[in-house]
C-alpha cells in the first residue's frame, strides 16, 4: 500500500472506529433499568418534544436548504461554481441535522436511567451512565467530521484529477468545493444552535420566573407544566444544537487549513501530503479523545461506591489532560511523517493551537465557577437585589474578555512566526490554521464532557417531577454540579476556536481574491469603501445580538403569561396544566426568531460585495470576527456566571430567600447571553467568513461591471 493512500484512508479507519465505539456505548446504556414507569412517562414526553421541535427545524431548514440550492444552481449554470457543490452543501446540512437528532436521541433514553441509578445505586454509577451516554454522541460526532471530510476529498481527488489531471489545478478544485461543504455544516449549524437556543431560554425564563419567583417553586417542580419544555429544551439547544456547532466549528477549522495548505504548497512536490495533514490530525485528536473516556471510564467504575463531586471532577478535568497530551504527542509524529523534519515547525504551531484552547477552557472556569471570585461575588451581591446581581455579572463578563482575547492574539503570532511567516506569509497562515486544527482536535472529548451536562440536568427535573426522595434530586444536582464545570471549558474552547477559524477563513478569502488577480488594497482612513465595510462587521453582530434576545423575550413573555395561568388552576386543583402548550409556543418562536438572520448572514456579504468590493468584504470579515468575538466570551461568562451564583445560593440552602429570587432574576437575564446570543457568534463570524469565500467569484465579476472596475 502506498504511502499517500494510507493517509487517505487513516481517517476513515479513525471515523469507523468511533462509530463502533459510540454503538457500543449507546448499546451499554440501553441495558440500564430506565426506572419507574413514572420516570419512563416524563422520559417520553420530553423525547417526543424534542423529536417535535426538531422535524419542524428540518422542514424550516429545508425551505431554506432549496432556495439556496436554487441559488447555488444558478451560480454553476453561469460558472461561478463548480457542480459538486452542490451535493456538498446538501451533505454538510443533512449530517449536521442528523448528528443533532442521533444526539437528542441517545440523551432523552439516558435521562431516566441516570434518575434511576441515582436512587437505587450510587453517585458514581449515575455518573458512569450519563458520561457512558455522552462519550457516544461525542465520538458519534468524530464519526462525521472525520468520515465526511475524507469522503468528500477523496471523491474530489478522483474526479478532479482522473486521466493525469494536473495536480495544481484539481487540487484547486477540491478546496473551493470543500468550502461549500463548510457552508452546509455552518448553515444547519445556524437553525439547531440558534433555533434551538431561543426554545430552550424561552422555556428556562418562563418556568424559572412564574415557578420560582411568583410562585414558590422549586426547581422543575412537578406542578410547573413549564418545566417539560424546559427539559427539551436542555436537548434540542444543548445537545443537537451544540453538536451541530462543534461540528461546523470542527470542519470549518479542516477545511480551511486544507485551503491554505493548497496556497502555501502549491508549487511543492507535497502539495497534497499538506491538504491531507489537517484530516490526519483531527483522527488523532478522535483516537486520544478515545483514550481518555476510557481512562475515566475505569476510573468511575473502580471507585463508583465512593465517588465525590470533587473526584468525578478531577477525574473529567484530568481526561482533558490525558488528551491534550496525546494530541501533542500524535501530532509530532503527523508532521513529521507526513511533511518531513523540515517542517517541524508546524507541529509547534499545532502545541501552542492545543495549549491556547486549554488555557481558554480555564479562563472561562476561572469566570463562570462558583469557586473563584467573579462568580462568588455575583452570589453575595443577591444580598442587596436583583440589579446588583445583573450589573456584576455584565460587568465580570465584559473583564472575562481580556485573557481569552490575548491568549487568541498571542497563539496566531505565534504561529504564524514559528511557521516562517516573516519570509513566506502563506506559510504562516497555514501554520495558524494548523493551530486551529489541533485545538479543535479535542472536539470529541469537549463535547462528551459538555452533552454529559444536559443528561444529568434532565435527570434532576425527572427526579422533582417524580416526587423522588430529596437525596435522589441532591445526587443528581451533584452531577450537574461536575457538568457545569466541565461544560464551560468545552464552550470556552469552541469560541477561541472560532476565532482563530475565522482568522483562517477571512484569509482564504483574501487568498481566493488574489487568485482572481484582483487588487485589494485595505487602506481603512483613505478608503471609504473600506471603512464601511469594517463599520458594517462590527455592529452585524450587535444586531443578530439584538434580533436573538430579542425572541427569546418575546417567546419568554407567552410562556410567563400562559404559566402564570396553568399554575394558579393547579395550585387550586381546577387542572393538571398543558405541557404541550409550551413547546407549542417557544417552538413557534424559535421558528420565527431564525429567519430573519438566516437570511440576513447569505446577503449581507453579497451586497456588501457588489457596493464596496472586494475589499469591503475583507473588512466584513475583519470587523465581524473582532466584533463577535469579543461579544462571545462577553456573553457566554456573563451569562454563565449569573447562572452558577444562582446555583452556588441553592447549594448553601437559601432557596426560597430574597437573595434566591434576585439570583433568579440574574439567571434569567443571563441565560439567553450564554445559551443563545453567545454560541450563535461563533457561527456567525465562520458563516460570513464561507459565505464571502465561496461568492468571491460572483462578487468580483459583478463588481467589477457595475463599476467598471
């Protein structure tokens, strides 16, 4: 077998492994009791929510799927694209949705038997089911990216250089259409996460405020018909719509090193070792990811009976470690074999992409944790009202941004100095993409670590729900409290991402540009063109901001008004409440929140094309990535630490309290910040990123004929 067709095939091996793995594991969990018929009741009715919520996302997003195949048909008709983007885009969107349902699936038939092993086994056994659950739909995620993007390069390879083709040009071909596969990814990415994000802080808001502040509730108490859709909401938004975002974030990051490897050797003999090297690296980032669940596997079963929080969340944070480590380790010898020693220097991009993603995962437990600071004083300014509570989370939040910020800033000089960039710029920016890559590489492990969460979150509600002892509902809030902290550093790692990913995008574009031997020059203070641009990038993502919150307060306000209702007749014994009610609700408001930005994300950088040119466009880039980005990490922290003051007072005992209420009002100010606004810049700053790359052709024709330029 020849060197260069084991490479193509290494990360199909990766990819099949995983899914056997994450078959195995799913196969593992179906054979735990899933409890009392009670149990298995509440069970079912937040699956079949969560199944209804996402085949009326499919039918939305396969509106959008035609027009946009329509559009893209008539862009191959006049030869702006190639014809194999189109069922590129079109596998790109349909694995992002199915990921998302296989996700929502394996989460709501894990919840009731995590319920149930909290009451009648351990602490340790609950954690082993709920994180023997989530490592299959974060491996079942390695499954997809890794299968996806080898398939479609290596179906491109074939075709594009079929009857001694030269290399150059077909190698061009393939990039420019993996693009389209990234806009695919990144378009489901945009309905699950988004649309997804504005159900479930709809529902959240409602329920927490009607059930806890007006009414006196406890967390998902069972005469809270709100709380059902609150619980699918944990499914839809942070499980299929989280994956659905890895995914894309995932690829996005791949796909863009695979082009600007095609620009910094394109004139080498290892032009293709070098578009295949990013792919290789994810495998290995899957295989450690691997290595690390079972380490923490065998570790939980061992000491199960005696597990502690404190234990269960060394043991996770300490399987971040082990894979951190193995990518390292892998990626030395990826470089190494498949490029050659000259080029070790790329592997030390690749460390400092790993170290920068770890270091951002920590930033954000440093500011969400109800252990240090920021969060501590959140909780203890409950004291004095609902208002302190809110400006200090907003203001941690915006002091959150600093640390990650340099961190991003100092990882892409260092890599794109460590890879020569100085003396061959495009070889810097692939060394930046490269960086992206490796700290994306985790992407497996983070989103095993992340799903886990959302799993023990449902267990609890089914455990208030079902009237189960108060030691069943503290075992499950210790679960929750293990997942709260390991899910901030998979959400810290996934926006650092996005930044170094759009910085890798924006400059495949600025690359395409060039290539199309068009002159862009960035003068932003003597071009008003340019400045436009720039200004445009920076407040998009104040209004998709805006546009967001927006309908979660819209949708949140239905749900108080038709909660505060249901519960005064239950209160009263006059009814037993409608859940289905609520998922009606927020369901048709996150339907109708979407549309407007979906749209707005395909015509904004085509507009911005034709009026400003090309250069507008990379100043488009530029002031989105800047702009949402900094928003991102502002929003996420914020809201996460709002999130876990109110918690910390729940564990102290002061439930019911005027601190508890004001923290409440925190929570809820909070939650669309980090669960919908938040995730949703990171697929902006991407989307606007390969969007512009794959309309580069059509802008630059249509620009230039409208100006004459």
């Amino acid at each position: 077998m020849s060197g260069l067709l084991l490479m193509r095939i290494i990360p199909f091996i990766g990819s099949f492994i995983c899914l056997i793995l994450a078959i195995i594991f799913a196969s593992l969990v179906r054979k735990k009791s899933r409890g009392t018929t009670r149990m298995k009741e509440i069970s079912d009715a937040i699956f079949a929510g969560s199944r209804a919520y996402l085949n009326q996302q499919a039918r939305m997003m396969g509106i959008f799927f035609v027009v946009l195949e329509i559009l893209f048909g008539v862009m191959v008709y006049f030869g702006y694209l190639e014809w194999p983007s189109l069922p590129a885009f079109a596998t790109g969107m349909g694995f992002s949705l199915i990921i998302g349902y296989i996700g929502m699936w394996i989460s709501t038939t894990s919840n009731s038997r995590v319920t149930f092993a909290a009451k009648e086994k351990s602490l340790g056994e609950a954690m082993n089911i709920a994180f023997t659950a989530a490592s299959a739909s974060g491996l079942l995620l390695g499954t997809v990216a890794l299968f996806d993007t080898a398939f479609w390069f290596n179906i491109l390879y074939w075709y594009y250089g079929r009857g001694g083709a030269d290399t150059v040009s077909s190698m061009g071909s393939v990039v420019n259409i993996l693009i389209t596969f990234t806009i695919g990814a990144s378009f489901a990415a945009f309905f699950m996460r988004t649309g997804g994000g504005i159900f479930t802080k709809a529902a959240d808001m409602g329920a927490d405020y009607v059930g806890k502040v007006e009414s006196g509730l406890e967390e998902d108490d069972y005469r809270n018909p709100a709380t059902i859709a609150d619980n699918v909401g944990d499914n839809v938004g942070d499980v299929g719509g989280m994956k659905a975002d890895s995914l894309e974030s995932w690829v996005g990051a791949i796909i863009a090193a695979e082009f600007l490897g095609f620009l910094a050797f394109r004139s080498s003999p290892l032009l293709i070792n070098s578009i295949i090297m990013p792919m290789i690296i994810a495998t290995a980032g899957a295989l450690a990811s691997i290595l690390a669940i079972f380490i923490i596997k065998s570790i939980v079963g061992r000491y199960r009976e005696n597990a502690t929080v404190s234990m269960l969340t060394i043991t996770t944070l300490a399987g971040l470690f082990i894979t951190v480590a193995a990518i390292i380790v892998m990626s030395f010898f990826t470089v190494k074999t498949i490029l050659g020693p000259q080029y070790n220097f790329l592997f030390y991009a690749s460390l400092g992409g790993v170290l920068a993603g770890f270091l951002i995962g920590l930033f954000t437990l440093l500011y969400t944790d109800a252990r240090y600071r920021p969060t501590r004083n959140i909780s203890e300014s409950a004291k004095t009202g609902p208002a302190t509570v809110v400006v200090n989370g907003l203001a941690y939040g915006m002091e959150s941004t600093l640390l990650p910020a340099l961190t991003v800033i100092g990882v892409m000089l260092f890599s794109f100095f460590i890879s020569n960039g100085s003396s061959d710029p495009k070889m810097g920016l692939y060394g930046v993409a490269v960086a992206a890559v490796a700290m994306l590489a985790v992407t497996p492990f983070a989103i095993t670590i992340d799903v886990y969460g959302p799993i023990a979150d449902n267990a609890g509600g089914i455990a208030s729900m079902t009237e189960q002892p108060p030691a069943v509902r503290k075992t499950t809030d210790k679960l929750d409290a293990v997942g709260n902290t390991t899910a901030a550093i998979g959400k810290g790692l996934l926006i650092g991402s996005a930044a170094i990913t759009a910085l890798a995008l924006g400059q495949s574009y600025f690359s395409k540009i060039e290539l199309l031997k068009v002159d862009v020059a960035l003068d932003f203070m003597r071009d008003p063109k340019i400045l436009a641009g720039l200004f445009i990038g920076v407040i998009l993502p104040f209004l998709f901001t805006s546009l967001l919150i927006g309908a979660v307060g819209n949708a949140a306000n239905k749900v108080v008004v038709e909660a505060r209702k249901q519960i005064k007749d239950i209160l009263a014994n006059k009814s037993k409440g409608d859940p289905r009610a609520f998922i009606t609700i927020v369901t048709r408001a996150a339907q109708r929140g979407i549309i407007l930005p979906g749209i707005m994300i395909f015509v904004i950088p085509v507009v911005v094309g034709i009026l400003l040119g090309p250069g507008g466009v990379v100043a488009l880039i530029i002031g989105t990535l800047l702009s949402g980005f900094a928003q991102a990490i502002f929003m996420a922290n914020s809201g996460g630490a709002l999130d876990n003051a109110k918690k910390k007072i729940e564990e102290e005992g002061r439930a019911g309290t005027p601190e508890h209420s004001a923290s409440v009002v925190g929570d809820t100010v909070g939650d669309p910040l980090k669960d919908t606004a938040g995730p949703s810049m990171n697929i902006l700053i991407k989307l606007i990123s390969v969007v512009s790359i794959e309309t580069a052709v059509l802008i630059a024709d249509l620009y230039g004929k409208l100006f004459h330029f």
